[in-house]
C-alpha cells in the first residue's frame, strides 16, 4: 500500500490495516517499505484517540483501554466480594471494640526521660505481642507514656 493510500483510508481502515501490519511487523519496518518516517503513520491514529497497546500489540482507542481497566476492577471487586466483606466487617468490629488513641499533646511534646522498669515477665509478653499484632504504627515508649498518662488521670484524686 502506497503512503498516499494509507493516508486517504478512513482512520478506523488505517487502524485495521496498521493493526494486520503490526502482527507481524514492526513499526519502523511498515514505515520504511512505505518510504515514510513511523510518526506519519501513528500521527492521524493518534489524533484521533488511539494508543498502541503494547500487551495486546494493537492500536485501541484510549476510552476502549480505560474501560478495560474499569472491567477488570469490577472483575476483581466481583471475584473477591465475600473476602472484601469479611476484611470490612472486621476491620469495623475492632475499631469498635478497642479504640487506643495516643493523646495528640503526647505525640506532640517529644522529649524523653531514659528510665528502667521492672515489669511482670507474662506481662510484658502479652504486652509486646498486642503491640506487635495490632500497633506497630506507634512507637512502644509513645504507647507506655499513653498508659502512665491515663492512669494519672483515672487515679489522681482531685
């Protein structure tokens, strides 16, 4: 096919023709037989919305890929529901259940006293493995200064 004839193709014809083409070519080898540069070939496609998919090894129009995309999300919602549920449901159940918040003056106020405690052995396993599980988002000193600091203010006679 002359370059002239390519041109004078409607655009969905040239995609179709590019498409056969690019099964078994590439790109720059159609340019060349044709005696053109690849971007006289790619520009009116492209103007006109299409994008070379390179796992499909097609031109697609761009909407076509975006729905594509949107298919295989509603596939994947689809596939994985129940599991979604389940992983909702009991994300809201422990939230309700424990709602540990650091006291945003704590997080605030960063200095420190280096000191040493002696604590129960059994629990500071239960301790460390509720941190470990659940909490490692908090630092345990910011967790320890939580519980001394709630303490305080249960116990303090006022």
């Amino acid at each position: 096919m002359s370059i002239v004839d390519y041109l004078n193709l409607e655009i969905e014809e040239q995609v179709k023709w590019l498409n056969k083409q690019r099964a078994t070519k590439q790109l720059k080898v159609i340019a060349q037989e044709m005696g053109v540069g690849a971007y006289v070939l790619e520009k009116p496609i492209k103007s006109a919305g299409y994008k070379y998919d390179s796992n499909r090894r097609r031109y697609v129009l761009q909407e076509q890929e975006r729905d594509g995309i949107r298919q295989d999300a509603l596939q994947f919602l689809e596939d994985n529901l129940e599991v979604l549920k389940d992983l909702i449901l009991r994300t809201a159940q422990s939230k309700e259940e424990c709602r540990f918040v650091i006291d945003p003056l704590l997080l605030a106020n960063r200095t420190y006293k280096p000191i040493s405690l002696r604590i129960q052995e059994d629990v500071y396993k239960r301790f460390s493995e509720l941190f470990q599980r659940q909490y490692q988002h908090y630092k345990m000193q910011d967790i320890v200064s939580q519980a001394l600091l709630e303490f305080c203010e249960r116990y303090e006679q006022k």
